[in-house]
C-alpha cells in the first residue's frame, strides 16, 4: 500500500468514526460498522489504531483539532503575503472575528466535550496533547516571522502565545450555555483587545451601535 493511500485509509477512518462519535457518542463507535462505511477490513483498525479505544481517541483528538489546524495553516500561510504592519494587523483582525464568531459555537462546543472526557482518561490526554503542540508550532512559527518583521513584541514565547490563545477562544462557551449572549459582543472586545495588547497591536475598532427609532 502506497504512502498516500495509507494516510487517505487512516484520514477516512477518523472522520468516520469522528462523524459516529459527534452523533451518537462513543458508545455508538462499532467496528463492523466502520469496516463497512470505509471499506476496509477490520485488520486495518487495529493496524493503524491498535485497539477500538485508541480508535476513539485518536478520533477525539480529531475532532478537537480539526478546526483548529486549518485555521492555523491559514493564517500561517496568509501572513507571508503581508507587506506591511498594516496587512498584518488586518489579517489577525480578520481572523480573530472568526474565532469568536457565535457561528463557530459548535465547534467549541465540541472541542470542550472532547477535554471533559480527557479528563480520567491518560492516553487521550497525551494525544491531545500531542494535536495542540503541532497547532502551536504552526501558530507559533507564524508568529516569530511577524516578529522578525517588528509587527508584534518580541517579549512573548509564540508557541505558548498560541497555546493560550486557543484557551481563549475555547472560554466563550462559558457566556454560550444558553444560547448566544445579549452581551456577547462585550466579551469579544475584553478578548480581543487581551490578544491584541498581549502582542502589541491596535485593538479592532468597535462595531458602531444601530440607532435606536424615535417614538412618535
């Protein structure tokens, strides 16, 4: 089996079974289920995963990441083509717009299930552990290049910069049990304008308020 079809069987396995955990939850990850979905045969579970559990974990690391990665691999990508601070600054205003977005509820919904069952549970700790260091590097590498630059301080380590950032974004949840907060917007600016001081950029500017109808 070639390389590349080696990673594709390995890809489609996680998204399965990621697909299967997002609706029914661990216990509905079946073995006989995926061999059929992926077609594969069940030898190929155990040889890339060992065991139907670490199946499941290398799928709840998936499912944390997912998002994550590509967000990094873009940014990462996007700030080479910057010229100048100002790009630079544009480009993280941007991209912080995305991460606090109450449109990607979901995905830090998920991403707090998947540490809640890491919390007991040492092999899917250490693999995610193992997801957030390589979102850190390619965060963390983006970063030292605007410092190189002179966009940001030079007084932070980036990779934990990163890691910290991620926390950031995972806390909204906190103000989004019960659906989208009345004051939502509020917590985006105290978290944007942390990030943007922490690395030493302007804040982005408010969002001008809707002007509210005379009565007659």
């Amino acid at each position: 089996m070639f390389v590349a079809e080696i990673n594709n069987t390995r890809e489609r396995l996680l998204k399965a079974t990621a697909a299967t955990i997002d609706k029914g939850g661990e216990g509905a990850v079946r073995i006989r289920d995926l061999t059929k979905s992926c077609n594969i045969t069940a030898p190929s579970i155990y040889h890339f995963f060992g065991s139907r559990e670490g199946l499941i974990d290398a799928a709840q690391a998936y499912r944390f990441s997912r998002g994550q990665l590509q967000l990094g691999d873009a940014f990462a990508s996007a700030i080479h083509q910057c010229k100048n601070k100002t790009q630079f600054v544009e480009l993280a205003h941007r991209f912080l717009a995305t991460m606090f977005s109450p449109d990607r509820r979901a995905v830090r919904n998920t991403r707090l299930n998947v540490l809640g069952n890491a919390v007991n549970r040492p092999d899917l700790s250490k693999e995610l552990a193992r997801v957030q260091e390589e979102s850190n590097v390619v965060v963390g590498e983006a970063l030292r290049y605007a410092q190189s630059k002179g966009w940001v301080r030079d007084d932070f380590n980036c990779e934990m910069f990163a890691a910290w950032l991620v926390g950031m974004v995972n806390s909204r949840r906190l103000i989004e049990m019960n659906g989208n907060h009345p004051l939502g917007d509020e917590w985006d600016v105290i978290a944007k304008r942390s990030i943007c001081m922490t690395i030493g950029i302007p804040e982005p500017a408010r969002k001008k308020s809707k002007p509210t109808k005379k009565r007659k």
